[in-house]
C-alpha cells in the first residue's frame, strides 16, 4: 500500500476553485418527460460532453458525474474543477474500447483539481491510468484523491512532460 500525501494541511475548501462556464451535473438530467430535465445550453450529463462543448481555456466545473466508463479525451487548453464540494466519481475497469487511460490529457496547458476519483475492480491484467498526458507541458493536477484497489505495481497517474504541477493530491494503493 502506498499513500503520497504533499502539504498535508491542505484541503479542496482552500483552493480557489473559479466558476465554470460549462457545467456537469447528471442529476440535472433525467427522463425527457421530466420537467425538471435541465435546458440550459451550459449544463452536460457527463464530463466528456461537456469538455466536448467548452471553447479553449474554459472551466468545466463539475458538480455531480456519471462514473468514468469510457476514455474522456482532454484535446485543448481547460480547466476540470470540482465545485460545490469535491464530487466523487467512480473509474469503471470496464473501459470501452480497450484504453489505457479513463482520462486522457491531450493538450497543453490542462488543469484537472478537486476531484475524488475512485478506481475498483482492478486485476493484475488491467494497465489502466486515470488521468496521462505524455509529452505535454503546462499540465497541473491540484486537490485530487485518488483511491485505487490495486495490489501490484500500477500508476494511477502518468504524466510526463515540461512545466508539470502536481499538487496537494493523495493518491492510495497505486503510483505516480
């Protein structure tokens, strides 16, 4: 078991978390005979829609995600930020089309920070980062907990490149 913990009296409350212009929230979304079913053009069910939407250098905030079932592609410069809370979200191993990643950071300049990511279900087999970005710079993650059952050697995370920040994170039973 391992657990990485940097400037241990830190918290996700003291970060200084922006407010989106393009929000994630699943609760919003329901039957489409629902009233209550969000209509407002900024709001997405999951992650990936609205990283899909968000022009350059947005801030995705994220209140309430679906669990990470397949790849989200990070293809341009944005903020991932927890809001209202840090929202827990869970990392399937069952990742659609085979990835090796649940988040993929293909872009330079990408903040991901207060997020909850846990990752179950992993057998010796499963070769599945949650977030890489390879060959990038400007990339920082701040204010992520990333729980992992792995009992072996495994990275949670795999970020290589220039002018990467990794801060204030905890990462449980996995690597860096």
């Amino acid at each position: 078991s391992v657990t990485l913990y940097a400037e241990a009296g830190a918290s996700a409350p003291e970060q200084s978390i922006p407010q989106p212009e393009y929000v994630v929230d699943s609760d919003a979304f329901g039957d489409s005979d629902n009233d209550a079913d969000s209509n407002d053009e900024n709001i997405f069910p999951s992650i990936s829609e609205a990283v899909s939407a968000a022009e350059s250098d947005a801030i995705v905030g994220v209140r309430k995600a679906p669990d990470i079932d397949s790849r989200i592609s990070i293809n341009k410069p944005l903020t991932l930020s927890g809001f209202e809370g840090k929202p827990s979200i869970s990392v399937t191993t069952d990742q659609e089309g085979g990835e090796d990643e649940a988040i993929a950071i293909e872009s330079d300049n990408v903040t991901i920070q207060n997020l909850d990511l846990n990752y179950d279900g992993l057998s010796r087999d499963d070769d599945t980062h949650i977030i890489s970005g390879i060959g990038r710079k400007g990339i920082t993650l701040r204010g992520l907990e990333i729980k992992s059952n792995a009992s072996y050697d495994t990275n949670a995370i795999d970020i290589r490149g220039v002018d990467l920040e990794i801060i204030n994170n905890v990462v449980t039973d996995a690597g860096i």
